[in-house]
C-alpha cells in the first residue's frame, strides 16, 4: 500500500513538475510527512526523511530534465560547471546542517519556503532580469547558498537557481535548462550525504539507506517518470498562467497542515 501511494505521488508531482515548471518536492516533502506520520515512523525523523527521500527522487527526474535541455541545446555548460562545485559543497553542508537542527525547526523552514513559493505563484512574480556581473567568486558564493538550502528543504534548486541567472542577465530558456542542470549535482550530493549521515541511526524503518526510505524513493521515482512528460505537454494545452493561482492554494494550504501538524 505504501509503495502504490509513493507511485501515485510520484504521478500527481511529475505533473505538477512538467505543468508549472517547478520542483517535486514542493509537493513530495509535505505528502511524505503525512505518508511517514502513518507508517509510525519517529516523529524526529519524518521530515529529516521527507526531505532526504525528496532530493533522492530528483536525481531520476532531474536526469531526464537535463537530457531533454541539452537536446534543444538550452544548457550552457560553461556556466553549469561553474556553479556545480558551490552547489555540491552547500548541498553536502546543507544536509549537515539538517542533521543537526530540531525536527520543529527544520519543519518551519519548510513552511516558509512553501510560503515564499507560494506568494510567487499567486501573484505571478517573475524574476526580473538584472545587470549583475559575473564572477567566479559570486558564481560560488551563490551556488553554496542554493545548494545549502535546497538540501535542508529537499528540492532542487530551480526556484532559487533561476532567479540568480534571469538577473545575471541569461534568457529564461537558458536559465531554466542550467538550473535543471544544477538539479543533478544538488540531489547527489545532498541524497549520499542523507544516506551517510543515517547509516548508524538505530530507529530508522527497514529498507533506509540512511535517512533515504527506499520505497518511497522507488515508487515516486517510477510514477513521475511516466508523467512528467505528459505535464510538460499539458502547458500547451491549458492555461497554466490561470492554473497557477490555484496550486498556489494547494501550496498554502500544504503549509497550514504543516504549522498544525
């Protein structure tokens, strides 16, 4: 029954993914809590687990996202590699980080990414392009706070990493393609550095790699496979814009179970 809801999940996320433009684990962190609530799990190790199943779930979405990009030649390497060893460094710190901070705090970070996520989506708020000069020294400073905090919350960066780039003054197709390149390397690191930090915690449920339940991680990984091409296919068919403001109730509403939880 688990693994059936982990696939369902990863059906509903890959369409949102595909739909919005946006990263699962908006959705799979908060599904998860309440997945892992009822299986009895720890209550402080729930959203340490969320958060980590997540960010091990992108590396297979995050995959094919890239190699999709890199077909229509939107991926600008050069700027990629520049921000993959800040990325790497601040998702393995970010996941550090969440391995030491209360269940209670980490929980109320989430929720207010949910919520900035969510004032974003209701207003239409787009990034606004900038005249920011690049530098090697930015370039890493930048990427190891996006890479920081898209381990402690479980995503992939994009909703951080776009914003940077738009103002760096790369076209939004261009920014969307490096930020799902950055997607890979963010998941990596943040994922081997969940599964280490759990290896030696003792109440974890059978079939943990650390704090990565595999299950989830299989089941979520199976079913947005399949649909996140068919999200992708639906923004030219539905009005995504419109479409927008409502998920943007979904997101708030996502943060309340949250605050109560």
């Amino acid at each position: 029954m688990f693994f059936l809801l982990s696939v369902i999940l990863g059906m509903v996320s890959g369409v949102l993914a595909g739909l919005f433009g946006i990263g699962g684990g908006l959705v799979i962190v908060p599904v998860l809590v309440l997945l892992f609530t009822a299986q009895g799990i720890p209550a402080e190790l729930i959203m340490i687990m969320s958060v980590a199943t997540s960010l091990a779930t992108i590396i297979v979405t995050s995959t094919a996202s890239v190699l999709a990009h890199h077909r229509l030649g939107s991926v600008v390497w050069g700027k990629v590699f520049r921000l993959v060893p800040g990325i790497m460094i601040g998702a393995a710190f970010g996941a550090i980080v969440a391995d030491h901070m209360d269940a209670d705090m980490l929980r109320f970070i989430f929720i207010l990414f949910l919520l900035y996520v969510g004032v974003q989506m209701a207003f239409q708020i787009k990034p606004a392009p900038g005249a920011v000069k690049e530098s090697k020294a930015l370039d890493l400073s930048v990427a190891s706070l996006i890479g920081l905090m898209s381990a402690i919350v479980g995503i992939g960066g994009g909703t951080l990493t776009v914003p940077y780039l738009v103002r760096c003054r790369y076209a939004m197709r261009n920014a969307v393609a490096i930020s799902s390149a950055c997607g890979l390397p963010i998941a990596v690191a943040g994922t081997v550095s969940y599964a280490v930090l759990g290896w030696d915690q003792s109440q974890l449920p059978e079939w943990s790699l650390g704090y990565v339940y595999l299950p989830a991680f299989l089941g979520i990984s199976l079913g947005s496979f399949f649909t996140a091409p068919l999200g992708a296919k639906l923004t030219h068919q539905l009005p995504a814009q419109k479409l927008r403001r409502y998920f943007s109730i979904l997101i708030f509403l996502m943060a309340a179970k949250l605050i109560w939880y």
